[in-house]
C-alpha cells in the first residue's frame, strides 16, 4: 500500500487495473485504517479519473454479492450524495412515488455519511429489516412494488471502509461509485450528481452499459432536480439545461429543502410528506424527480403525462401504502 500512496504523492495517476487491485486489497482487510483515510483523502484534493473510477467499480462489482430478483424490470435511482445541501430524503420519497404508481424500485442505499441522514437511516428507523435474502426481496418486489438493498451486505469493501468514511464525514469516491454498483444491476436508472464533471463521466461510462438512464444535476450545486434554479438532464438521447417552469413546476427556495438535524426529526418529516401533509415545495421536488423517473420507463410518454402518474400516486395515498406494506412485511417476518 506504501507504494501505491507514494504513487499518488507524486501526482500519478493509477491505472485500471492498479485501481481494481488497491480496492480489493481494501475488501481484503490487508489495509489499516490509517492508510485507508490518507488513500480516501488523496481523491479530496484531485478529480478521480476515468481509468480510476472504471478500476474501482470493477473491484467492487466482482467482489459484490450478487442479487437476483427474478427478471424484474426493475428501476434505482440513487444519488451521489456528498452535496452538502442537507435536504430532506428526496430520492427515498420518490422510490414509493414510483412504486405507487407501478413501478418496480430495487432501491441501493447506505447510510449517511456526508449528511445526517441517508435512506438506510430512513428505512431502519420505521422497522425495516436489512437483507440479502433473495426470496424476502422478491417477496417485497412483488407486494410493495419496491425492495431496499443496504450497500454494506452486498460489497464488503464498503462494509471495511465504513468506519473510515463516518470518521471522514467528507464526500469521497464511494458516494460517486454508490449508483453504479447496484447488485440487482436493474435495467433503468435515475442519477444525481453533484457536479457537472461527473455528469460528463457517469455519461462517458453509461453509455457502454445496457442501461437506459438519465443523469441529473441542479447547476447550484445539488444531486437531484431541486426546483431551486436551472438543471441539467444528461442521457442517450443528449443533454439540455431546463428551468423549472418548464416541466410544470415552480421555482423553490433551498430553505424548503432542508432535512432534519437527527433521525428522528428527518423520520417525521419523510412521513409527512409521503402522507400528503408535506408543503407545495416539498411535494412537488419530489414530484419533479419521479417524473423524470418515469419518463426513463415510459420514454414515449412527455413529461406532462409523467408528472401526472407521480402526481396521482402522492395525492391518492398509493406511494403511503408501498411504504406502508413494506414495512408491514418486515415487522411481521
């Protein structure tokens, strides 16, 4: 590991394979947690590169255990994280908006690190049992419409980092690897980024995957459509810069954003907004990135029709009860 850190001391760059082989050593238990931290801060300090990135994702999707849930057509959206806006959940809301309105949501999840409260936080706070049982996820898959895969039990290199990432509390290359190492590997995805540079890298990298997707970035700054100013949609079929107004909504501040301080008070804010009890803004940020969501599965469908089915999921109580019988499942098993 000595060598591979004087490496970067001196401002090279790892190969690919020198990326997959660090990694892996790291999943092994070969590396302290000293060395861990100084590896993890050196990627702080530069832009990781594409070699790098395609290097480590190989470690961790062969070192990944693998889920299988029957041939579902299956959908994640899952950020970045590591923006410091300190929002409330809103891509783990709109994972039950897309499953209320009968979308299949393999959901891949951690708890926060660079913010007080991430989706695996959410979930285990209302009873939700984490697991890699393939016939318990399925089971949800079928009845709620939706399954949560906690990162730590599919890739151990996560699991042996997670001490080092808490002690950090910084963004670092695994919040940008999190999206892509989904063990479910579904078919459509929803991506949040927190800056345009990796915006054009996820783009470089997805466009060799059988994959349809869209990636997102709000130019101020935030993983997801914010509803805050202007935003970029980078997919197959090209890029473009839109305003909220656009897509039928309205301009929000980032004060209607913000999360709770502790779990407790992020748990009660994630219930009332799911029970229809949320503000305009808080419902409709939510609104805004189901739509684009669904537009991924239903690419023939405009916007407008998207934002409809989102809508109509929220408002009827059908996101709630996705919720509802999730966690009903996990209390009763």
């Amino acid at each position: 590991m000595k060598e591979i850190l004087n490496q970067l001391f001196d401002y090279k760059t790892l190969t690919r394979d020198e990326a997959s082989k660090v990694l892996t050593r790291i999943a092994s238990g070969e590396v302290n947690e000293t060395q861990m931290a100084v590896f993890l801060s050196i990627f702080l300090m530069r832009n990781i590169t594409i070699d790098e990135l395609n290097g480590f994702r190989d470690a961790l999707k062969s070192l990944a255990f693998k889920v299988d849930l029957g041939g579902a057509e299956t959908i994640d959206l899952c950020g970045t994280g590591g923006d410091g806006k300190n929002t409330f959940n809103i891509s783990t809301l709109t994972a039950f908006v897309l499953a209320g309105a009968g979308a299949r949501v393999a959901k891949h999840g951690n708890y926060g690190v660079s913010s007080s409260c991430g989706s695996s936080n959410i979930l285990e706070h209302f009873g939700y049992r984490f697991s890699n049982d393939e016939t318990k996820l399925r089971n949800e898959l079928d009845q709620a419409g939706i399954c949560f895969l906690h990162a730590p039990l599919f890739n151990p290199a996560m699991k042996n980092i997670a001490p080092v990432r808490r002690q950090l509390g910084l963004k670092t290359f695994f919040n940008i690897l999190g999206p892509m190492i989904n063990p479910s590997g579904p078919k459509n995805q929803l991506i949040g980024v927190f800056s345009l540079e990796l915006a054009r890298m996820y783009h470089y990298l997805y466009q060799d995957l059988d994959i349809r997707y869209t990636i997102v970035h709000s130019l101020d700054g935030y993983d997801e459509v914010s509803l805050t100013g202007h935003f970029k949609l980078v997919s197959r079929q090209g890029e473009q810069i839109l305003h909220p107004e656009e897509i039928g909504l309205t301009r929000i501040s980032a004060a209607d954003l913000t999360g709770g301080e502790t779990i407790e008070e992020s748990a009660k804010l994630f219930k009332r907004i799911l029970n229809g009890q949320g503000t305009r803004a808080q419902q409709e940020v939510v609104l805004a990135n189901a739509m684009l969501a669904l537009q991924i599965l239903h690419p023939d469908e405009p916007l407008d029709q998207c934002l409809e089915r989102a809508r109509e999921s929220l408002e009827s109580g059908k996101a709630l009860q996705a919720f509802e019988t999730l966690i009903r499942m996990n209390r009763q098993s």
